[in-house]
C-alpha cells in the first residue's frame, strides 16, 4: 500500500490532522496500534479546552491553545460535538497565593487571552456555593469551556474517513525504512508506505522518533489519577474549579463533564512505562484529598469509576512540532501534554500547513464536507420526537443501556459509522452505552450480542476493547 | 393516550405478585410493563434452588419460582408488555414507556406500582486501584453470562463480597469447572445468607477470607491478578498483609442498590438507609396514588418475603383504586440500637389488620433480644438465638397496639444484649 500521508497513533491530535489532509488530494492514513481511535492520552484527561494563560507566553503551547480554542468552536459546530463554555476559576486558599493569580493574569493577558479578572470571596461563593472554606479569591477565565475528548476525537476520524482518508486499526509501526524519496512502515498489518510520515504517537512519540533515528525527543510519561463520580453530582461545580498550578501541572480540578458528571483529578505520578494506566491507592488518596479543599462536598460515595492517563511531558517543556532534522519528510508532533487537547484543532492546522509546503502543488479537494451529522441521541428528545424516531426505526424502540438509556439503534449506528466501533469500550465511548451508574452490568452482555450480530462474529471473540481483552472464554459444558 | 386502573412497573416477581393481588381485589384494567424479553425479573437467571421454601414449601429454582406467577397471570386478562422499557412516572401518574413495535406508549394510571427491582453495585463505587482491564464484573453479570449465554467469563477466579449472589456463583463457577480461588469479605462476617455459605463454599473447600478485600487490580488487556489485604477495625487495608494472587476473573458481589431513577423522577422521597422510597404499611409512597414493593423498596435476600411483600402493595393500590381508606393518622417507625432500618417508615394507627415491620440489623448478635416500644410502653420483647445482617427479620403490630396511639406515636425497634 502507498499513501501520500501516513499518520500514526489516532489520538486527538492524529484524527485531526487527518481530517485536515483529508481536504486535500492526497492520499491518507491513519495508522493505529489499537483496535480504535483515541485509547490514548485523549480518553483520560480533564477533558478541559483551556482558556491559554498557564503556558510561557511565547511558546508553542501559548500560541497554539490561544488558537485552538478559536478553531475548536468552528470544528465542534462542523462536528456535532458539545461545547460547553462553562468558564473556570483558578482558586487561592491563602493571601500568599493572590499574587500567583496576578501572575497567571498578566501571563494570560500576554498570551491573548479575554476577559480575565480576579475575583474575590464573596463573588466567589455567590457563583460556586459549594466552595471550600479557605478560598479567598480566584482567577475567572470565562473562555475556558468543557469538552468530550473521545467524541471530537471520533467524530473528527469518522468526518475524515468519510472524505477519503483510511483508518488502519490493529496497525502497530514497528521498524520504519527510509527509502528515497518514501518511508517504508513496518506494522503488524504488514508494510506499508508513505511519502510523508506524521508522527503523533503521544507518549510513545519518541520511540517512534527513533525508528529513523532521531533521538532527539526524551519523554517521561507522567501518570494523572481521576475519579469520576455520578451525575447526581455533576451540579456540585458550575465551572471548572482549578488550584494554583505546580511545576506537576495544572493541579486537582474539580469540573462538571459534558455529559452532566463530575470528574475529579489527575494526580501527577512521573514513571517509566507510558502504557502503564494502572491508578494506585496513593494517587487516587491525593486527588481526593486536594479535591476536597476545593469543593468540600465531593464525596467517594458518589464515585463510578476511576481511571488514569498519562501526560507525554517531554524534557523539552513545550510542544515539538516540525520536521525532523534526519529527514524533513518525517515530521514529528510530540510532547503534546496538556493542552494538548485544547490545541489539538490548531496544531492540525499547523501540521498541515507543513505538509502542503513539503507536497508542493496540492489541490483542494472540491468534495470535502466537513459536517458530521450528529448520532442520534435518543436520552436527549422530546417524547414527540422520540415517537417519531420509533415509528421509522423500530430499533430506537429497544432501549438497551438503562442507566444512560441508550436504544439499540444508537448501538447499530455507532457500530456501522465510519471507522465504527468494533469492541464494548469503542460502544461506550461513541454511545454512552455502560457509562452509567452500573457501568455495563445489565448491558455489557447485550452489547457483546448486537456486536457479534451486526459484525456477523462468534460472541466469543468480541473484546473490551482489542487485544487479549476477552470477555468471554469456552462454552458452558 | 391508554388509559388503565393499575399499572405495574417492573414484571419480576414483586410486579407480578402486586398485580395478582389487584386483580384478586377486583381491580379490572391492569398492565405490567417489563423492560426485558419475558416476565420473571432477576430469577430467570437463577438456575439453582432455594427459592419458595416459605411461601410454596418447596425448593423451587429461581424460573421456576417466577413461572408459577408467569402461569398465573396469564390465566387472567392482566395485559403485559415486554421488552417494553419504562422511560418516566409522571406527577400526574401518567406513565411512558417505550419498546420496538409499538413506540412510545403513554398510560394514565389511577394507581402505579414501582417494582423495578435492584442493581448491583459496580467496581468504581469501591475505588480500587490498578488496572482496567476486561474480566472484573459483577457476579450477577457473570451469571448471566453463564445462564443464559451459556459461555464462562473466566478460568481463575477470585470473588470480593460475600453476597448471595457472589456465594452462588462461586459453586456455579465450580461446578464449570473454573478454579475459585477465594471469596474476600471487607467485614468480619458475611453478607450472604448462612446455607448459602454452607452449601456454595464449604462443599467444594472454597476459602471465605473474612475481613479482607481487594487492593489492586492487575494486567493490561485481560486481567492476570489482584492484590488482596487484611482490614482492621475501621475497614484500612493493614500494610504488610497484602498478597498477590494470580487469576483472571474477579466477580463483584459487593451490594445491591435499589433501582430508583423512576422514583426520583417523581420526585418520591428516599430512605437514605435501604435506598428505596419511605412507604406506609400497603407499600404507598409519600405520592398518592404511587406504589412499591420488591427490590426497588428494599434489597431481600428471599424472594418469598418479596411476593408477600408485593401482595401487601397489590392490596394497598386496589384500596386507593376503589376509593377506600383514605387517610388517617400516620406514626413513624424507627430502627434504633442495632437496627439498621425498618420498612414500612409510616403506619397508619386507624389499621385494622395486623402490620410487620421487616428490618435488618448492623452487626451479627447471638442470644440478644428485639424489643419494640411505643410511648415507653413495651409491645413485645423477643429473645433471638442469631441475628445477621444477611437476614431479614420482623415483628408484629395489632391493631390492638395501634389503638393505643396517637399522633405524637413514635415505634421503635431495638436489640437489646
Ligand atoms: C492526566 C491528563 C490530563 C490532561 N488534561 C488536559 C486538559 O484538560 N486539556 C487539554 O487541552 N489537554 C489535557 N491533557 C493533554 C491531552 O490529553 C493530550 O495532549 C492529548 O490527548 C494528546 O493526544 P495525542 O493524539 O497526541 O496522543 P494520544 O491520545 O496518546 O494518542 C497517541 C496514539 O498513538 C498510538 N500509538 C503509539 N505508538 C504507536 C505505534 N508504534 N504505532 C501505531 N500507533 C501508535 C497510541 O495507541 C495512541 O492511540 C491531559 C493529559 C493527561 C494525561
Ligand atoms: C442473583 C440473585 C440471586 C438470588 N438468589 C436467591 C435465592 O437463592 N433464593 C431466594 O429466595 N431469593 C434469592 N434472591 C432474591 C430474590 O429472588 C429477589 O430479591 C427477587 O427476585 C426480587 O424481585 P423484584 O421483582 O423486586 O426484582 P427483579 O426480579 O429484579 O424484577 C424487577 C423487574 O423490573 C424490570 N424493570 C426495571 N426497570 C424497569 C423499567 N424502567 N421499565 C420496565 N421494566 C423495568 C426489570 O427488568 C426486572 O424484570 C436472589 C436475588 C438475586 C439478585
């Protein structure tokens, strides 16, 4: 197989610099060691678009989050993804820490943020009741919004699948050739080359990097702990709670999600081993802790699950984005830690101008379309339109997932969308199947059935999510 | 819109004890909507006995209970719908449902009886680190998988809660030949029911290892180990104990929770002990006309204190249908001294029958006493060989008790050492 682009790693960042090459015509894929799109970094994270003040002005992170969240509105709308603007304070717990909300302020201001303002006690608890004690002022960013990670990351691969470009799952580059004027990828679906390589391999960038031998992206994967907790609490915060920031990150934050949750977290655990999301009773005991200073109501009780991601921190401190110095057609697009997600949209716009200046002569493509029509979402109609939706497709009449209540047919669309899910996880990520209170308990074995049915597979051979992840063993005897 | 007297929400074995109650009382126009493909609830999946010893005095298994009641109702002119899944309650009792062949159907009820049963508790509610991996579910989820799909969801297995249901499917699990390796239990005794323990673990030599739980979870994509940990008195696992065994299934059995989305749709107010709603002595909630019984009010370990339970309610909604026993005076019940929770919360002191308040205690007592005490008059003092907090147990009130009320009454019930 020959492409023009390949892409490797379908996290956030590679399913949107795919969807932009996919205006072009070129030809591109998008080369992914999982069994869907983001599995990475991109499905746990705070899931916040942030408003741009916490990085140097100057820097790559500064510019590209002041942009992406310019273009993160235009690409959710093109994409029927919610975006929730919902602001965010930055809190001080002492009168020490009121000078570091003036520093973030000027920083913000320097990077082109609008709108900040320092706040104090009693403006504070008048928009956050359930604020801690000890707050004495916060820094409002009303920019600041709320987004769903996996969501613009599948419907940003589904919109560039449906313009052309190819998603290659189960694909993991091993080795990688340098050939003339092409790469050759070895992956375990075999070879495959490309004139371009896009590497966007997340917390496995530098390994990549190295497959041609450039050693010069160091990463040290830094693991973020969350609690997610059920939507009974989703009003406990109206806006994204920040702490001061460390030289860790951005802290504990407390923040309502898209879907109406409260998630709680990450803690900032440095190790070795980037695959390694295992959470552990310290980091979860740290998020908890630092969380109740915030908001002092959130409580484990509430807790649906917990999970854990890890932040591709590179020793650099900033993004690295351009061609690599052993061969400019290779270009790398590491060390997107946080706000990776926020600046996703614009370092694809980046990505891709470098691309089409490498290409030369690109056309436009004159078919593109960049809408993706929103998946139907039963829990969110009126009862007329529910009525009516049945009355044409009676498998929006079998609700399936009763916690979230998902109908069968949204299972039915989510399986045969472009670049579709193919697992029980990829079922929830795109339809919220079993991201409820039971966590799948009543719905795991029916989403294991319609997968089976609809892919026409043995029962038995359905996963969680890929891999070895079965679900099930032999027959009963 | 339809329009019927009675409809019963949830077709297990309480939804179909209150509507054959309702129908014996004389109630014409009743419907039972169930979200799944049959009637029978949670028993379907219930293939071992040891249900009906007290009500039909025989061990029936679990789709054996509930065929009887399926029988029964069919032989009236109950309407039922299946895979029909109720989506809201209304404040006006109107209730909407939804299913593949006939859409979205709304039903005016003059009475509404809640049974829509109970969930398990899943993983996330117990914080334990580690891993994600596939092969950590709910010992009822494995049932399933095993009971009806008919495929093993694990060779190795290690179960975390000594519940019923992770009790029973420890010998499942067995007698599939997987390898149960051990049953934790974070508290010093177990959960589940005493022949449960007897039968399902000590038969086939399975360990129940008390006041232990899981710390950890381990492996990428399938799951290859779990850390387990002593606890001490306050339930922190005791650094130094911990010991990793290697299996590749952990069942939960860890809880059930009442199923009450419905319910707070309503806006029906909540017991914060049993999770399901405050009830008088027929089961009626603080919304008139709003019914519930089963699993949905309280988890029970035995589903024939389900049926008589739900009979209680099946009456109770003919009563309001017909218009009879309106109001009264209502008193409150009360749990104190080792009694976890009392359910009915409210009766009525102008009752005429007798009422059992069924309760659970918090701890294991031998030889204590279960007094009951009204207005420092002492109704009944009982002394009990064992008291559990598997099992459910009640006492009496007469009305001849009642009469002695007012509406300053307050019952409470405690055990006394
Ligand atoms: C704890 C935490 C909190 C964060 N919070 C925020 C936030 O609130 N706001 C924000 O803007 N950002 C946040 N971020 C950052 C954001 O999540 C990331 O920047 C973003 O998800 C990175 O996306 P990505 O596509 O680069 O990487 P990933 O999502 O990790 O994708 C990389 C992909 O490459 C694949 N891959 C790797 N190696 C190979 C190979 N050899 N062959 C094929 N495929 C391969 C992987 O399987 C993976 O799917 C946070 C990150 C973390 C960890
Ligand atoms: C796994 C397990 C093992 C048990 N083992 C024993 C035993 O050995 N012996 C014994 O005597 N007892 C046993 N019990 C206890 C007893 O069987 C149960 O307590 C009893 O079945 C509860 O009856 P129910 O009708 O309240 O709930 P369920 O049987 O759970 O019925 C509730 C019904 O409501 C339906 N429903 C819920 N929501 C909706 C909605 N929105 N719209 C439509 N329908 C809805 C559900 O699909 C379900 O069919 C066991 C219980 C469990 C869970």
């Amino acid at each position: 197989m020959k492409y023009d682009v390949a892409v490797i790693g379908a996290g956030v960042v590679g399913s949107l610099i795919t969807r932009e090459l996919s205006k072009y015509n070129i030809k591109v894929a998008l080369l992914e060691r999982a069994n869907d799109c983001a599995m990475g970094a991109t499905k746990a994270n705070s899931a916040i678009v942030h408003a741009g003040f916490d990085a140097k002005p100057g820097s790559l992170k500064a510019k590209l989050n002041v942009r992406g969240v310019e273009l993160m509105k235009v690409a959710c709308e093109e994409l029927n993804v919610p975006l929730k603007n919902i602001g965010a304070f930055v809190v001080a717990f002492s009168e020490e820490e009121i000078p570091h909300l003036q520093e973030l302020l000027e920083r913000g201001k320097e990077n082109g943020v609008p709108g900040l303002e320092i706040v104090y006690r009693d403006e504070l608890v008048k928009r956050e009741p359930n604020i801690g004690d000890t707050a004495v002022a916060a820094l409002w960013a009303p920019t600041s919004s709320i987004v769903c990670p996996y969501e613009l990351t599948i419907a940003g691969l589904e919109n560039a699948v449906t313009n052309g470009a190819e998603f290659l799952r189960n694909c993991e580059v091993k080795a990688i050739k340098q050939n003339n004027d092409s790469f050759t990828l070895e992956t375990t679906l075999g070879e495959i080359e490309a004139g371009i390589v896009i590497n966007a391999a997340g917390v496995h960038s530098g390994k990549v990097a190295e497959m041609i031998g450039d050693t010069s992206i160091e990463i040290k994967p830094r693991r973020g702990d969350y609690y997610l907790l059920d939507k009974s609490q989703g009003a406990l915060a109206f806006s994204t709670i920040f702490q001061c920031p460390t030289k860790m990150g951005k802290g504990v934050l407390v923040s309502p999600t898209v879907d109406g949750n409260l998630i709680v977290g990450p803690s900032a655990i440095e190790h070795d081993d980037g695959d390694n999301v295992e959470t552990t009773a310290e980091g979860l005991e740290t998020v908890y802790t630092s969380a109740i200073k915030s908001i002092p109501a959130v409580s484990l009780r509430n807790a649906i699950t917990s999970f854990s991601g890890n932040r591709a921190h590179c020793t650099a401190d900033d993004f690295i984005i351009g061609s690599s110095e052993k061969n400019k057609n290779f270009i790398n697009v590491a060390g997107i830690e946080s706000p990776g997600l926020s600046s996703a949209p614009a370092i694809a716009e980046m990505v891709t101008g470098i691309v089409t200046e490498l290409l030369g002569d690109v056309e436009k493509k004159s078919a593109f379309n960049p809408l993706r029509p929103a998946p139907v979402r039963f829990r969110e109609m009126t009862s007329t339109q529910r009525a009516k939706l049945v009355e044409k497709n009676k498998a929006y009449g079998r609700i399936i997932c009763r916690c979230e209540t998902i109908t069968e047919g949204e299972i039915i669309d989510a399986i045969h969308a472009p670049a579709g899910a193919r697992d029980v996880d990829g079922v929830k990520r795109r339809t919220r199947a079993g991201m409820g209170r039971c966590q799948g308990g009543f719905c795991g074995s029916k989403v294991v059935e319609i997968l089976a049915r609809e892919l026409n597979v043995p029962v038995n051979t359905i996963t969680k999510f890929g891999g070895k992840s079965d679900i099930m063993y032999d027959k009963t005897k | 819109m339809l329009n019927y007297d009675l409809v019963v929400v949830g077709g297990g074995p309480a939804g179909m004890a209150a509507a054959l109650q309702a129908k014996e009382e004389g109630v014409e126009k009743i419907v039972i909507l169930e979200r799944a493909e049959t009637l029978g609830g949670i028993l379907e999946q219930c293939i071992h006995t040891g249900f009906g010893l007290h009500y039909f005095g025989e061990e029936l298994s679990g789709p054996e209970y509930a065929g009887r009641f399926i029988a029964e109702v069919e032989k009236t002119d109950i309407d039922v719908y299946t895979d029909t899944m109720v989506l809201d309650v209304s404040k006006e009792n109107v209730v909407t449902a939804v299913n593949n062949k006939d859409g979205l159907i709304q039903i005016k009820a003059i009475a509404v009886v809640l049974a829509m049963g109970c969930r398990e508790r899943p993983r996330g509610a117990l914080s334990i680190a580690g891993s994600r991996p596939a092969g950590v579910m709910t010992a009822g989820t494995a049932q399933k998988y095993v009971n009806i799909d008919g495929y093993m969801p694990g060779k190795k297995v290690v179960i975390l809660g000594s519940g019923d249901i992770g009790l029973i499917m420890a010998r499942r699990m067995t007698l599939e030949g997987a390898e149960v390796k051990v049953v934790c239990e974070l508290m010093p005794y177990s959960g589940g029911l005493k022949r449960n323990i007897v039968q399902c673990l000590d038969d086939f030599g399975i360990p129940l290892r008390l006041s232990c739980t899981v710390i950890a979870t381990h492996g990428k994509e399938r799951l290859e180990g779990v850390t387990i940990a002593n606890v001490d008195e306050k339930l922190k696992p005791i650094p130094g104990t911990e010991q990793y065994i290697e299996c590749d299934t952990l069942l939960l059995s860890v809880g059930l929770i009442p199923e009450n989305e419905l319910s707070n749709g309503v806006g029906i107010e909540l017991d914060r002990v049993t999770g399901g709603p405050v009830v008088d002595e027929y089961r009626e909630t603080l919304h008139k006309g709003i019914f519930a019984c089963g699993n949905v009010l309280q988890v029970h370990d035995l589903v024939d204190y389900v049926t008589e339970e739900s009979k209680i309610a099946g009456k109770g909604a003919a009563n309001y249908i017909f218009g009879k026993k309106q109001g009264g005076t209502f008193i409150n019940t009360k749990g104190i001294n080792g009694v976890r929770y009392i359910v009915p919360q409210r009766v009525n002191i102008e009752n005429e029958e007798d009422v059992k308040l069924y309760f659970r205690v918090g701890q294991v007592y031998k030889g204590a006493k279960v007094v009951v005490e009204c207005d420092g008059n002492i109704l009944s003092s009982k002394k009990k060989v064992m008291l559990a907090p598997g099992e459910m147990e009640n006492v009496k009130i007469t009305p001849e008790m009642l009469k002695n009320m007012n509406e300053n009454s307050e019952i409470t019930v405690r055990i006394e050492e």
